[in-house]
C-alpha cells in the first residue's frame, strides 16, 4: 500500500513540474507605454494589451501587466521577475535568448521629418550623414549606430518617442524612426495643436515587421505558454473579435477622454 502510494505521488509531482502552468492561473508580463498600442491610461492597456488578455483568457490564463520602461521591461523577464515581456519584435540577439508568440500585428516604422526640409532616402547609408533621433532601448539605435558611425552622422538617443519628437520639431535632430501610428497619435495628442503640422513621414517604409510576446528560452513553462497563447490567438481571430479590437481601436475607442 505504501509503494503504491509513493508511486502515485511520484507522477503527481513530476506532473506539476512538467506542467505547472495551467487553467486559471495568473502570469505577470512586463510591458511599455506604447499608445496606441499600449498604454495603463487606454481602455482595455490599448488594443494590443486586450489582445493579449483575450487570447490568453480563452486558454484559462489570467495575465496582469507591469508597466516600466523599455529596456527595463526586458530585463525583467531574463532576471526572472516577470514570466515574459509583451510587443517586441524579433533580432537574432534576441532569439538567442528568447522565445516568441506568433505576431499580435504588424506596426510599420518610418522616418518622421520636418515638414519644409528635403529628406529622401532609398538605402540606409542615405541617411547616415543625418543626425538621427532614437528611443532607448528600440531595435533602431543597434540598426542605425553603425550606419551614422561610418557616414559622419551623429546617433541622438532619447527615453521616450515624445522626447524625440519635441527634439525634431525644434531643429535638434533631422529624422527620427518611429511607428506610424504611434507617433501621430504622440503628435495629435501630447503637443499643442497645430504640432502634427509641422511633422511629415517618408513613404518608403523603415522597417515593417510583427510584434509578439516573448519568453526567456531556459523557462520550462515557455512552450507551454505559447502554445496557449497562439491557440488563444487563432481562436480570437476566428471569432471576429480580433478584427473588432483592430477596429475600435482605429476609431479611437479606447483612447483616454
């Protein structure tokens, strides 16, 4: 009766750690303010937080959010404070050390400029001459270094999307790579009118790629949560309510009145 009794526990417990995420428990994601995407002062953490909480609710998974900076916000998932990291898109860095979800969306990221200036660009050595406004922590300050080092130019970086965009419109920087929507709605919502006016962006894409959720690659309950989270995501999208957030969010639904 013993034997049989340890045997028992035995596969309870290899079972808890094998699987110890499971319906109805709560995982804590560090995240950024992102608007419109992401931000504690939208409806809902903005539509990419709401995507990440219904997907994960359709799996049995409660998610509460951390709000800290950029860099931070990564950090905290390799230091092991927070099970993962929410709307980072990928760089061979960071899959060495991460795993992803499949893609929320995709954000385009363009050059902002000054309305009046002539700026044009095809290759990216086009700009390296510039100086060249960056957000702490974002994929563009490792891309455009280089590139401004052996062209002359000069790399400006600045904590926030805001700080760059008030350092554009005063003539302190030349171009700055920012998300398309965010930075329109920075501009339409954190200046004094007539701001939007003065910013224009280039056509020609930066860079266009998806955001996901990421995990530290040596946490053993990763696997198990993204393929919660991807099942969770096909499901949203199957539903139509997917589409729905997209939407509301486009007309500005859950923006802070």
């Amino acid at each position: 009766m013993l034997k049989k009794a340890f045997f028992y526990l035995t596969i309870l417990v290899g079972y808890i750690l094998v699987f110890p995420v499971q319906a109805g428990d709560t995982i804590l994601l560090s995240i950024g303010e992102w608007p419109p995407y992401f931000s504690q002062e939208f409806k809902y953490g903005g539509v990419g937080s709401r995507i990440v909480t219904q997907a994960f609710a359709l799996e049995g998974i409660t998610v509460k959010f951390d709000y800290m900076p950029w860099k931070r916000s990564l950090d905290s998932v390799l230091a092991d404070s927070h099970k993962g990291s929410v709307g980072w898109r990928k760089t061979p860095e960071r899959e060495k050390l991460f795993s992803y979800t499949d893609s929320l969306f995709n954000s385009e990221v363009v050059f902002f400029h000054r309305m009046g200036t002539r700026f044009d660009w095809q290759e990216i050595d086009d700009v390296g001459h510039l100086k060249v406004g960056v957000t702490l922590g974002y994929l563009a300050e490792k891309d455009l270094g280089p590139v401004t080092r052996r062209n002359g130019g000069k790399l400006d970086v600045a904590p926030t999307d805001v700080s760059n965009l008030l350092k554009l419109i005063d003539g302190r920087i030349d171009i700055f790579p920012c998300s398309k929507e965010v930075c329109y709605y920075l501009l339409r919502t954190q200046f004094l009118p007539g701001a939007a006016d003065q910013i224009g962006h280039h056509p020609k894409p930066f860079y266009s790629s998806g955001l996901h959720v990421l995990f530290a690659k040596n946490d053993p309950e990763a696997p198990k949560l993204i393929k919660a989270f991807n099942r969770g995501l096909k499901r949203l999208r199957e539903s139509g309510r997917y589409a729905q957030y997209l939407e509301e969010s486009l007309r500005g639904e859950y923006a802070p009145r």
